[in-house]
C-alpha cells in the first residue's frame, strides 16, 4: 500500500502533532485529507495556544525562549513552513530576521532584584561545595542519579545563591526536581554560563508562540486537506496482537501489537475509528496544561487535583500490563510539586510599561526575565516587545509573569498567590516594584489573568528509567508517543524541542525513512561551553570532569 492510501491518527492538537502531521507530508509523501488530528478542545496548540478574549484582553499560558544551536529540530520545522501563503519566506526566515536585529536582542540589565534595587546578578555566589556538586551532577551517570532530586545533591545554602535563582527561574526548576532532568540541562546549556545574568544568547519568535509557529502550520496543514477534530476527547486506544506469543525453552517472546481502534467523544457523542493495519497512530501521553485553570481581575483561578481525565488517563488505560509503555502514575499524581502559577496582564495605558522600562533600563522585547529574588511567591517579570500579538490593537500593551511558589503568601498581598485575584497579583508586583503612587491609575487600565496550572512541570518529578516510553515503544507495530512525556536520550523535555525531535522520530522510524535527524548539541564536547565550565567550576574538578567526558564520548561511540 502507497502512503497515499494510508491514513494517520494524532492524538492531541499540540505542536508534536503538528509537525509530525508536516512531517508526514513533506517526507513521507501523504495526502492530507487521510490525516487527523483529534484535539479535545475549541484551540490547537497544546501549551502554545493563546486567546484574545476581547480587542482589550489578551491570554498566554506561557512563553517559550529558543537557543539556535539547541532548537535544531524545531529550525528544520520553521524551514518546512511558508511564512504567508505564496511567499517564498519561511518562518525560519523571519525568525532569523527578527533576532539578527540588533534592536531585537535580549540584554537583560535587571535579572535579579532584592529588596526593590537591582543587584549584580554576574556574581554566581556559589561556595567550593556547591561547585563540587554542580561538578557531580556532570560527571556522574545517569543511571546513578535516578531516582534523585536535586536537593539531594546540594545542600540548603545552594538554593539561595543568585546562580540558582537564575537557572531556576529561567527553565522553571524547583529544588525537588529530578537530578537527571537538571543534568540534562547543564549540557545542553554550558555554553550559555557565561551570558545567565544577561540571557543575551536567547532568541524569540516576533509574536507569541502561536502566532509564529503554531497558527500559519496548523493553517498550512488545513491548505494540505488535513483534517483538524476538534472537540474530540479520545478516550481509548485498542491493541489488536498481530503475532502468536512464541515459546522456547528460555524465553518467551512477546507478541507484536498494533492500534485497531480509536474511541473517543466528539462534542459529547460516543465514537469510535477504525484503524487499518497499514495505518499509524501518533499519541501524546499527558499534558503539562491538564487541569489549568483561568482566573480574572475580580476572581481567583481553581487548584483543580482531580484525577485527570484527558490523554492522562488513556495512558494509563494503555501503559497497564504493559511496562514498556511507561509509569504515567509517578507524573500525574505530581500536582503538588509541579504546580505554579502564570499571569497574563493587558494595559490600556502606558503607565506600568513605562514605569517598567526606566526601571529595567530596557526596552520591552529586550529586558529578559527580571526575577524578584525576596519574592515570596518568587515572582518573575517579562516585558515583550510589542506588539505581543498580531490582533494586538495599538496603544494595547501585553506583560506576562509567573509566580514558582504560589503557596506561599505574599510580602505586600497576605495570601497566597493561587488564592489571589489578578487585582491582588498585581498589587503585590507594583509593591515590589515600587510602583505603588502610581498603582489606582495601573489597576484601572489593566486586565490581569492569573493561570494555575498544577501539571506544568511535572515531567521534571524525580523519575528513574523506563517511567517514560521510547517514542516507538518495542513490540508495537503503528504506534508512537510523542510530546513532552517520552524519552529521548540525552533530550531535554519543557522544550518546543522535544515536541518536535519526538515528531520527527516517530515519523521517520515508522516510515523507516532516510532522512537524518538533526543532532542534538551536546555542550559537553563543545570546547568553548567547557572554557566557560572550567571557568565556573574549581580546578580540583577539572580532571575528573575530563574524564567523564572522555569516557561518556566512548561510550557513545562518539569521535
């Protein structure tokens, strides 16, 4: 059978889905009207969606900062794009445009504050113990830090250090996160040690996410005869085993596995798809925006802590007697140590940007995060250039933030962030700020939207091997995970990145296509990201750091 008669089945409206379904097209040579996309809501886009809820009110769940050399994945899909329909300019073409303008480029000069005064965030402020441990993360393996947390590994005095604050508000890490994760990271980012207090390596989209990478794919795909389900709430997967299980004297082989049936709920109404045995099933397992929920000026945002009941539970139904499959348990019961809170703010006044940019002594688009290290919510701040959104009207203004630690109660506002109004988030951000004259004209133009998400980092909960799937899981025959919740060696998951690299795995490993997949950057053997590492780092760890590395390149085969 061509691929031209085949038919391919995404679970979930996410940018995975997108660019596998990009992917199928481009490399695979599939007719769009035989692939479907089934999304449970109104909106695609996953964690990249957005929404004006009206010309004054703008909404983003979150913002996502690219680093080239590490997005390789994500260019390739940018490259594969049209920027407007008939234009011979790709997304990666205007992406490229935008951050090589010199006006475009972060330099934050107010990454951290402390008691309402800008504070020299160069100085790390790390002690010899805590750069042995940093060194201990790196050269120890993988397979010897699962099941650990972080604070496992360094001690109380590390989480207060400027170098902490900065790598955890920048990719959103808390102190009881896996170790593994935070491995991970600090390869992939070693290059980047040297610019932490100025962010001036990080590269954005001209507007939201969604409106740069998410909206003019899914629109081209529609162009293709890709068919987009909406309200479609897949509810579960059916195995059908192609294979007799085979027995020797030793062992016994498992029986090889294909989706035959897709059931899921549109709109409320039972229904179910049947897949044909040449056909393939793309399935995102989890979603880091399950359960979020929306707030208003007047009006606190739910901590939902049901049992969820979106892609999280079909994983479940499907991961059940089948190890291979992953542990959805040991992330969907993470609420507690995954949750935080973001906030969407829109003015109709230039008072706060104003306020804001003599304060940083930046331009909105290229300030960075400015994180409020005595913050009891642990409050960060960015200012993007505007206009944020390609509906923003002029004279509109859009600032997002977020709050790591929302159970705490604020040092102005005496609640706890997540059982506060927009109003009240607000209040306590001028307070700090010292915004407060100015506060009664400031709440008056704005319209703050507090976000609670309780699964928004939990695939960075403490996990060993095995708790998440290979993207083609073995013994399966149509079948791939994809998302933030499979495992890629050596990748790192809270990334547009991931998304697209498990996309892009699936697509090419069940179309066994030649196509080679970007490598991923590896700062570890990167002679500049080690200078950088040495220059951190004490000389006593240096010859052990070396010798992790050579030995890891042997390991990998890798020259």
């Amino acid at each position: 059978m061509t691929n031209k008669k085949r038919k391919a089945y995404f679970v979930g409206g996410g940018i995975a889905s997108l660019a596998g379904a990009t992917y199928l097209l481009k490399d695979g040579g599939w007719t769009g009207k035989n692939i479907f996309i089934l999304e449970e809501g109104k909106h695609f886009g996953g964690a990249l969606d957005d929404n004006d809820i009206s010309p004054s009110k703008f909404l983003s769940r979150g913002e996502r900062m690219f680093t080239p050399e590490i997005y390789n994945c994500t260019l390739d899909l940018m490259s594969q794009i049209p920027l407007k329909r008939f234009s011979r300019k790709t997304l990666l073409d205007d992406f490229l445009a935008f951050n090589n303008d010199p006006q475009n480029k972060w330099h934050a000069k107010a990454r951290l504050l402390e008691k309402g005064q800008i504070i020299d965030a160069s100085k790390f402020g790390l002690s010899t113990s805590d750069e042995l441990s940093l060194i201990k993360v790196l050269t120890t393996p993988e397979d010897k830090l699962e099941g650990l947390k972080i604070n496992d590994i360094f001690e109380p005095a590390f989480f207060q250090t400027n170098f902490w604050f900065m790598v955890a508000t920048t990719f959103a890490f808390q102190p009881w996160h896996s170790a593994i994760e935070l491995r991970r990271y600090a390869y992939r980012f070693l290059h980047q040690l040297p610019k932490l207090h100025d962010m001036s390596c990080v590269a954005m989209t001209r507007y939201h996410q969604f409106d740069s990478l998410v909206d003019p794919t899914a629109k081209w795909l529609r162009r293709q005869g890709v068919n987009f389900l909406n309200n479609s709430l897949v509810t579960d997967l059916h195995f059908l085993k192609t294979e007799t299980e085979s027995t020797t004297n030793t062992t016994t082989e498992p029986a090889t596995e294909r989706v035959s049936q897709i059931h899921y709920r549109h709109q409320g109404e039972a229904r179910e798809i049947a897949v044909g045995e040449n056909d393939l099933v793309f399935f995102t397992n989890g979603s880091i925006i399950t359960n979020a929920s929306l707030g208003a000026m007047d009006k606190v945002p739910a901590t939902i802590t049901k049992k969820p009941t979106d892609s999280w539970s079909v994983w479940e139904k499907i991961a059940k007697d089948r190890p291979h499959f992953g542990r959805p348990e040991i992330f969907d019961n993470s609420y507690r140590d995954s949750k935080w809170e973001s906030f969407s703010v829109t003015f109709t006044d230039d008072t706060f940007m104003n306020l804001m940019t003599d304060f940083t002594r930046s331009l909105p688009g290229t300030g960075g995060v400015t994180t409020i290290k005595d913050s009891n919510w642990l409050l960060s701040l960015h200012t993007p250039k505007q206009p944020h959104f390609k509906r923003q009207p002029k004279g509109v203004n859009v600032f997002w933030g977020y709050g790591l630690s929302s159970d705490q109660k604020g040092n102005f506002v005496p609640k706890k962030m997540s059982d506060c109004t927009g109003a009240e988030i607000l209040t306590e951000i001028c307070s700090h700020l010292g915004f407060t004259r100015d506060l009664p004209k400031i709440l008056a133009s704005a319209d703050c939207t507090p976000c609670m998400m309780p699964y928004i980092t939990s695939q960075f909960i403490e996990r060993k091997n095995g708790d998440r799937p290979a993207v083609i899981p073995a013994h399966t025959k149509n079948f791939a995970f994809i998302g933030q919740f499979c495992e890629i060696p050596d990748e790192i998951v809270f990334t547009v990145e991931q998304s697209v690299r498990s996309a892009l795995i699936a697509v090419t490993g069940l179309l066994n296509l030649s196509k080679p997949i970007p490598p991923i950057y590896h700062g570890q053997y990167d002679p500049h990201a080690l200078t950088s590492l040495f220059g951190l780092c004490l000389d006593l760890g240096f010859k052990q750091l070396c010798s992790a590395v050579v030995k890891h390149k042997e390991e990998k085969g890798i020259k």
